[in-house]
C-alpha cells in the first residue's frame, strides 16, 4: 500500500513539473496565455493536490514524518529552477543539473520509504543518482548539438572535440564515482549500473548521427532510468539494512 501511495506521489510530481514550467513561461513572456492554458492549469492542481495528499497521507499516517523536510527541499530547488526559467537561462548546463538535483530527491525518499530511516546508503543513492542523471542530461544535450548529416567523413578527434562538454562532464561523473567507492560502503562492481548507459552513450555519440525522432530519444533514457534503478537495487541489496 505504502509503495504505491509513494509512486503515485512520484508519478504526480513528474508530470505536474513540465506543466508548471509551461505556465510560468507564459507568465514570463507577458503574452495571451494559449487556449489549452485553462487546461493546463486545472491539471496542474488536479496532479499537485494528489501529491501532496499522498505526502500528508504517508508522513502522518503511516510514520513517514521526514517526507514533508524532502517536499521543502525539493520546493527549494524547484524554485531555483523557476527563477532561471524566467530569466530564460533554462539552456545553461547549472539549471538542468539543479532540476537533476531536485529530481533526484526522490532516490533517497524511495529508500526511506522501503527501509524505515536515513541513513548513509541513502545519501549515497542520492548522489549515484544525481551522477546518473547529470550523465544523461550531457548526452542529451550532446545528441542535440549534432548537426544534419554531411557528405563529408567527420574525423574521430572532430566527433570527440564536438562534444568537450559532454566527455568533461562524464569524466568528472566517473572520477566522482570511484572517489566514492574509497570514501564509502561503494563498491567497484556496483558501478556496473552506469555501464549500459554510458556505453550506448558513447557509441551513438561517436556515430556522430542526428536525432531523426527526439520521442525516440527521450523513451530510450527512460529505459536507461529503469535499467539503472534496477540494477542498482540488485547490487546493492547486500549493503541495505533488511
């Protein structure tokens, strides 16, 4: 009962974001709201009053008294990420890892809510997930960035320098990780999680191919999303308290 309440509340939040965005983009923009906006806007309450229903159901009647200090925390970074919106910074690589960092929260809100309490592995499911993401968020921004085809062979040093942000970033990602597996109960094989995705990440990058469906693109990181998150649970399931 509690993990569905708690993937409802998920679910709620993720697809009430983009319709906020929308609506403080019309604000910002001081123009005639569009006609679907009444639409937008009743759905926008609809999506928020069942989240926080479910908070206030879970935190109050099943013990789960720190989900409302993650609801503030997440309102925080949401907020942020509003201000950026309306200055129209939203294409800055710092306002997509802040909405990462925002999102992510619900890791460690997941984990408190299968395990009963905070501890270090959910700070840690935090940043791997905060890592993960930030990793997809390059990519996608990298994919984007490549221009239609050309007639003429692109070399492999020019694909590579093409894309200096996304590798920076995925260097850093992995340097961060295995800092990680030295300062905590992290260990080298539950990196395995990153492995599908930055592999596929490399190969289409290196393919150096434009994005003829961005549908197709974003359903293909959710699997990643699901591919992670479940080889994540299984590899760290001796290290999370029963």
């Amino acid at each position: 009962m509690v993990e569905f309440i708690f993937i409802g509340i998920v679910l709620s939040v993720y697809f009430a974001r983009p319709a906020l965005l929308s609506i403080v983009k019309w604000k910002s923009k001081k123009s005639p709201a569009p006609v679907a906006a009444s639409g937008t806007i009743r759905y926008l309450a609809l999506l928020s009053a069942l989240s926080l229903v479910g908070l206030l159901v879970l935190a109050f009647g099943f013990g789960y008294t720190l989900l409302p200090l993650f609801g503030i925390l997440a309102s925080l970074f949401l907020g942020i990420n509003l201000y950026l919106v309306i200055q129209k910074r939203t294409r800055i690589l710092t306002t997509e890892i802040l909405a990462v960092a925002g999102l992510s929260l619900s890791a460690p809100c997941g984990y408190y809510v299968a395990v009963g309490n905070i501890d270090e592995t959910a700070y840690l499911v935090y940043l791997l997930d905060v890592l993960f993401l930030t990793h997809l968020v390059v990519y996608v921004r990298a994919r984007i960035s490549i221009p239609p085809s050309r007639t003429t062979p692109i070399g492999l040093l020019e694909r590579i320098g093409r894309h200096r942000e996304y590798y920076t970033v995925l260097g850093l990602v992995i340097a961060i990780l295995f800092l990680l597996t030295w300062t905590t109960d992290l260990r080298v094989g539950e990196l395995i999680a990153f492995l599908p995705s930055i592999a596929h990440s490399l190969v289409r990058l290196l393919q150096a191919k434009t994005i003829e469906d961005p549908f197709r693109l974003g359903f293909v990181q959710l699997g990643h999303c699901l591919i992670f998150s479940i080889l994540l649970v299984v590899l760290m399931r001796d290290t999370t308290p029963s």
